[in-house]
C-alpha cells in the first residue's frame, strides 16, 4: 500500500490477521513463495524485504542495492533466492539467506563524469524466473522483453547484454510470467494484447549460454486497454490476464482462445492471479473448483 505496509488476510474468512512495517515508502508489489513461508515485497524506498512465518512475520531480510524504486519481487521455487526488478534498469537474483547479490541482470549507460547510470529508456516493470530456475525475464519499459540466461556459476555475475530481445509487442510491456511447465512465456503489454512465446524443451533442458531461442507462438487480443497483468495456472493450461478495462480474461493457453471475461469491477485491474494448489484443501472440493481467479484493482 501507499501507506508502506504491506497487509495480510485470511484466504477463507476474509479477516485482517497482521500489518507488516518496515518500508519508508509506498509498497508496490508484495509475492508468496510456493510454500507460503516467506513473503517478498518491494517498495518505492529502493528496496526489498523478505518476511518470514516462522518469526511471526517479521522482516528477517532488507535487500538494498537497486538505485530506484522496486517494482517486483518473487521468491524461486526453491526459496533459495529472491528476484527483484526495479525502475534503475536493472533485475538482481539475491541469495535469501545471506542477502548478497548473486546476479545483475540490466543495461547500463556511461552518464556525465564517467558515472555508470542505468538506462531510463530500459526501467524493468517486472521480472520473472523460469521454473528451472536457468533464466530470467523482464518486462520493459522500450516495449521489449530482455531474457537472459543464468547457470549460477558463481556470486556477483553481471550480463548487461540480453541473451534474448523479444520484438514484438507496440508498446510498453507491463508483466511478464513462465509457465509452470516451462514452455510458455507470456508477456502482457499497453498495446492491449499478451503475446506468448514458445519455450522449445530441448533449450530448456540443454546449455543456455550463448542464446536462448524463443519462437514467436501467438497474441491474446480481447482487452479495450493496456494490460497489466498476466499469470498461468499452476497446471499450465490456463492463463489470466487483467487491465486497464477493468476486466480480466481467461484464456486456453493452448488454442489462444477466450474462454471467458470477469467485469464487475469499477476500475483499473492491476494484478490477476490463480490460487495455489493448497495440500490441506479436501480433494473433492478440489475437484469442483479447479481453477479460480483473483483480480485485483
């Protein structure tokens, strides 16, 4: 929130359960890890923090290196690292235990008196890590998603060339997600579409130094407005989109079709997103409500 807490609410009842403080400025983006024991936000005070639910959620960890706001942070699936984006242009991967940089991913210009200044016109919106954990994609501010490729080989690498520009899309990119499966990538844009590139499995599962090779598989056109935000299932067949309409739209992510719009909202959708699967949640009720979406403005 803009009042630099972050909240959190019971999933079932709806109740306030606990206020997290911490941040001097507005928080602007806030993600669980897969287990829900951890949770990363990111704030207009350049940093991020890591909150933990064994301290009763109390800030274990402020990561501080981004020279402007951060705009996303995702704990991997393993929970061994922290992605964050930010508006300096640049993504870093953290370790989540230390709070060292482990990676710099960005673009950088030299600015007057030799100052090394972040590329404004590159201001990374989002970022999101593949499932394998071997590559990063960032939504930008040009209109291109920047990927590159990462095999962990050591702390404090820097690449300030993609491995992949992805051209595409005619305006600012907004978000950026992989499917679960690891054979999608998606990114949402203010051109009003979300274009979905291929992951093909061999180069996913083979060396990814030198390139990573991306083929062009279609474009969601529904939305009136830019969109904001997009995310898939956790089984990787469907995917939700939501933006400046106030709607959101499930899609197959297979055949590109609409498979339906949400409106009720009565403005701007910023964030979408589907459930995770929860281990406590009874297999029949499971069964009868497969796949839920949740928007928010």
């Amino acid at each position: 929130s803009s009042d630099r807490t972050v909240r959190l609410w019971s999933a079932s009842s709806g109740r306030w359960q606990n206020t997290l403080r911490g941040h001097r400025g507005p928080v602007l983006c806030v993600a669980f890890s897969p287990d829900a024991t951890w949770l990363a936000s990111g704030s207009g005070d350049r940093c991020a923090k890591l909150w933990s639910s064994a301290a009763l959620w109390k800030c274990v960890l402020t990561l501080q290196g981004h020279r402007d706001a951060v705009t996303s942070a995702a704990v991997s699936s393993d929970g061994k690292t922290v992605l964050t984006s930010s508006e300096d242009g640049y993504v870093f991967v953290w370790c989540a235990v230390a709070g060292t940089i482990l990676a710099r991913f960005g673009m950088s210009v030299v600015g007057r008196g030799g100052r090394d200044d972040a590329d404004r016109g590159c201001a990374m919106n989002w970022a999101a890590m593949a499932p394998n954990g071997r590559s990063i994609a960032a939504a930008c501010r040009d209109g291109l998603v920047r990927v590159w490729s990462w095999q962990r080989p050591g702390v404090g690498d820097v690449a300030d060339e993609a491995s992949e520009l992805l051209r595409g899309h005619e305006g600012e990119v907004f978000a950026v997600a992989f499917s679960p499966d690891g054979t999608k990538l998606a990114s949402a844009s203010a051109d009003s579409t979300v274009a979905i590139w291929e992951l093909p499995a061999r180069s996913l599962v083979g060396r990814l130094i030198d390139s990573f090779p991306l083929i062009f598989d279609g474009r969601l056109r529904g939305h009136r407005g830019q969109v904001l935000s997009v995310c898939f299932s956790p089984d990787s067949s469907l995917l939700a989109t939501a933006g400046q309409d106030t709607m959101a739209k499930v899609w197959d992510a297979n055949t590109l079709k609409c498979l339906t719009t949400l409106a009720g909202h009565s403005g701007c959708l910023t964030a979408v997103s589907f459930p995770l699967p929860a281990p406590s949640v009874e297999q029949d009720l499971a069964e009868s409500e497969p796949h839920q979406v949740r928007a928010a403005t």
